[in-house]
C-alpha cells in the first residue's frame, strides 16, 4: 500500500494544524503521512498544544513553518483547518484535493489555566473525530 501524503494548513501553524499532523501520523501510520505549515507561522508550537497531545500518550516535535517550505512538493490532499487559512490557500499552487475543515484556534480561548486548556481538549478531540471521518474510508 502507497502512504499517501497530506498537508495541513493553518494561518499560524502553532495549534490547529500541529495537531492534526500529530493526530494523522499517529493514527494512520502506514496510511497517512502528515506535514503542516502556516501562511503567516508563529515560530513556535504553543505548549498546551504539545501537552494536550501527550495526554494521549502522543509526542509531537513538529515546528512551525512556513507553507513556502513545502512548494514542488506533492501531495494527495491539502487540509486547511482554519478559515483565514482557506481563504489564502489560493497561494497553495501544488498539487493534492483540496478539503477545508475549520476548527476554533484555541490560542483565542479566554479564562483561567483550566478553561483555556479544555479548549485545547475539545478542539484536539473534534480534529480527531473528523480527521477519522475523511481519512479513515
């Protein structure tokens, strides 16, 4: 079986989009092969994103980087997960099927330690539901 190659993209690539490659490479090795990459990167993975992901025994050592580090690439599809994203992904002129699903950046969320890191759950958890509705057939 071929590993097919899949590009996340995010505006910041810090959160959403480090998640979802986290998630794909660890829930369909041998299927699946994730990279992700920011129209305007952050330089860094937010930390809760890093511990919400090793709460489910995932290690994550992505960085954030730019979408240009990928040009000439190929892949089998493009994944933005975030409508500014999207909306710039007409920069993206590689090849792979497109498909947007948007998520709440949950760098926005707002409260306390404990509030802003279930955010950071419930968007983790609703990246991988969906994740596995569109890759997993």
């Amino acid at each position: 079986m071929t590993i097919q190659r899949i590009l996340v993209l995010c505006t910041g690539n810090s959160c959403r989009s480090q998640l979802a490659e986290a998630l794909i490479n660890h829930d369909f090795p041998g299927r699946w092969e994730a990279v992700s990459a920011g129209t305007r990167p952050a330089g860094y993975v937010h930390p809760l994103a890093v511990r919400a992901l090793a709460e489910l025994a995932i290690t994550h050592t992505g960085t954030s980087k730019h979408v240009d580090a990928f040009r000439g690439q190929a892949f089998d599809m493009v994944l933005t997960v975030c409508d500014s994203a999207n909306e710039d992904c007409p920069v993206w002129l590689g090849s792979g099927r497109r498909v947007h699903i948007g998520f709440p950046d949950p760098a926005a969320a707002t409260g306390d330690e404990t509030a802003v890191f279930q955010v950071f759950r419930d968007v983790r958890d609703d990246i991988r539901r969906k994740l596995t509705d569109l890759l997993a057939g």
